[in-house]
C-alpha cells in the first residue's frame, strides 16, 4: 500500500523496504549515460546546449568571450587608447607666435598667441610640422615645444588662408617621433576619435580628448575680413571630441594612431557643446606638399572683386543690374583688374556671372570653388553674365593669383 507525504501511516502498519528497485535504475543511468555520449557532438554543433555548458561567457557591454579558437575577442579599450596616446603623443608640438610689439621705449618680443602642430615627417637632416594659418600669422618668429618641453626655432615654410594650413621647418636632430598618416575618406561616422594638443596654452601641453566622428563633409563658412560677409566654406570633420583655444593645429587621430585630420575650430557658443572641427587629412596633405615646396599654394584668378547678389536688394536686379525676372542668382562684379585676365576677356564692372563651365553659379563662394577645386594656371574657362540685361558669354584664360 502507497502513501502519501503528508501524513505518517498507522502504527505498526509501516511497509517493509524492497531492494527491488536497484537494478532498474542502474540500467537506466547506464543507458542515459550512453545517449549523452553519442548525441554531445551534434549538439555542439548545432548549438543547442545552455550557454553555461560551453566557455562563452558574457561581459558588462554584451560581449561574448571564447577561448584563443574562436572569433570573439574581449578587448580593452581604454588600455588600446592609451597606448595609442603613448605613442603618438611625442608627434603632437606647442607652436609659440612670437611678435614683436613696440611700447614706450623699445620693441620686445612678445609671445601673442599659442597653439599646436604635428610632425609629419624628417627627411634630410630637418623635420616638418603641420599647424593652422591663423596660429603663426603675423609671427615675427615661431618656436615649437616639444613634448619633453624643450624649445626649437621654426621656420614658416608657407602659410595659406584659405585651407587654415601652414607647415614649419625645425632642426631634425631634437626629433625622434612622426606620426602615422591615416586616410579622412575612410573614417565612417561614430567610430572612436582622439585629439592632442594644448588647449590654454602650454600650461596644459599634451592633453588628450575622446569622442567620435560626429559627421563628415560639414561645410563651415569663413569670414576672413570679418565684414560680416562669408569669403569661404571650409569641409571639414566634425567631432564631439573636446577642442578648445591651443588645440588649433593638433591631431585628430583614429584608433590606431593614425593622422586623420588637422584641429582646426569649434563653436564656441554658451549653449552648444561637444561641436568642434578639423581640417580632413586627405584635404590638408596635397596643400601641405605644396606649401613645403613652394611656400604658397598657386591658385588661379580672374582678376574681379565680385559680391554674391543675394547682397543687392531685389529692387536693384531690376533697375541698376538690368536683370531678366529668369534670372535667380549669380554674383556681380564691383570691379576689374587692370590688365588681369577678366579685363583682357572683356568683362567689366556690374556684369553679373550666373554660370561658370556652363555650371550654375549663385554665389561668390561656389565660384571660388570652381576656380580653386577645379581649375589651374592657364586653363580656360567660360563665364556666361548680363550685361544690361543682355546674355553673354566670353572665354577668360585663368592667370596666377597673386
């Protein structure tokens, strides 16, 4: 007779124990044992076993660890990053401008302005860095700090204020470190990026900055004059790195400690943050080669000062620039230069270009990139304008600017 559990059988009525049931459950560990053993290989291989049966085991950020066979890698990033830093901290420079100011009894030499470079390479005895135009302009002299803070003299071998680039000559014997190149056409938006450089001024040489790439292609306008009026629009990256005053002219490296872009700006806004930009890598290097080799960089010119008519007030079109209703955009010209090659190609002041190459033209900063993204020194190039109210067109054989 069974009982159950949950009450005790009458006295003196308990069971006798049977051993009868030893040798059925001996058969049955044995014939279990056998089916794991030959079923194990195909559950491996289908997965099908609990993730606590294999040596998979899953970190804070979700990823999977296996052993030295299988594809998954746990990786540190933190410590990837600061070898990175470690190696390519040494390549990453304080450029000093040094000016001279006159105060009551004589000149002196003043530093006016700080920032940072990067070296790009030593060939010959010297060593080369890139830096921004606007951290060496106006120096009378510049030195460079290097990251066991001893200072060198440079040389400005050229400086353009377009691209914001400019390169420096030092003595080579003081260098031990060059950076990598990397490639700006590559980088893919989110991956991790890092900044050197010294924001403040030396006080803080060597700091390091972690975002990612927030963005490529931006166009940023510049006002060079600062009449208001855009004269530019640089393309650049955009990064959440933090860049502040002194990194100008640093690097923005990827992760593994590759050259991709020259730090060049931010926003500099109460209510904005993380938006800072550099100059792409594969932009700056051609610009940077020329400027090592020529000092400038050679663009061609037409030889016009010319404003965007979006400036001219829509009830001039009509009366001063004898505009058609058609007609959208374009930019005109104030004046010619004598003798330059818009004059000796006929054009002539309040003429209004509206396309360049048969390429609609509606402002004066999509002009400039025509002329020096597009063209060289002695290519022709054909301008379609108005000229009291009247389509024209003449062939302009493009000179040096100067």
């Amino acid at each position: 007779m069974d009982y159950y559990h949950d009450q005790d059988p009458p006295p003196g009525k308990r069971p006798k124990k049977s051993k009868g049931w030893l040798f059925p459950v001996l058969v049955g560990i044995i014939i279990g044992v056998l089916v794991v053993i030959i079923a194990m290989p195909s559950l491996l291989k289908s997965n099908l076993l609990p993730q606590a049966w294999t040596n998979n085991t899953e970190t804070d950020n979700g990823t999977l660890n296996q052993d030295s066979s299988n594809s998954y890698v746990n990786v540190d990033v933190s410590t990837q990053v600061t070898d990175v830093v470690n190696k390519v901290a040494p390549a990453v420079v304080g450029v000093i401008n040094i000016q001279q100011q006159m105060d009551f009894w004589q000149d002196q030499a003043s530093e006016v302005g700080t920032g940072s470079g990067v070296i790009y390479k030593k060939e010959d005895g010297n060593a080369y860095i890139i830096t921004n135009h606007h951290v060496v302009e106006g120096a009378d002299t510049v030195e460079v700090v290097l990251s066991n803070e001893k200072h060198i003299e440079a040389k400005i071998m050229g400086s353009d204020l377009f691209s914001d680039l400019a390169v420096l000559r030092v003595d080579g014997k003081h260098i031990k470190q060059v950076i990598q190149m990397g490639s700006s056409e590559n980088v893919k938006v989110g991956e991790p990026a890092i900044a050197i450089g010294n924001p403040l001024g030396m006080k803080f040489s060597g700091s390091v900055t972690q975002g990612v790439i927030s963005g490529k292609q931006r166009t940023i306008p510049q006002d060079f004059n600062q009449d208001g009026r855009a004269d530019w629009q640089a393309e650049v990256l955009q990064t959440d790195a933090a860049i502040n005053p002194g990194n100008s002219g640093g690097a923005l490296i990827n992760i593994d400690g590759q050259l991709i872009g020259i730090n060049s700006m931010k926003i500099n806004e109460t209510s904005v943050e993380g938006i800072g930009f550099a100059i792409p890598i594969d932009t700056a290097r051609p610009l940077v080669n020329e400027l090592e080799k020529k000092g400038e960089i050679t663009r061609p010119y037409l030889g016009v000062e010319i404003y965007s008519l979006e400036e001219v007030p829509q009830s001039e079109w009509d009366s001063t620039l004898s505009l058609p209703k058609g007609v959208d955009g374009g930019v005109y010209i104030w004046s010619v230069e004598r003798l330059s090659p818009a004059d000796q190609a006929g054009l002539k002041r309040l003429d209004v270009i509206t396309q360049i190459d048969g390429k609609k033209v509606m402002n004066m900063i999509e002009l400039r990139k025509i002329l020096y993204q597009e063209k060289k020194v002695g290519d022709d190039l054909k301008v379609t304008f108005y000229r009291d109210g009247k389509k024209q067109s003449t062939t302009v054989k493009l000179g040096q600017q100067r």
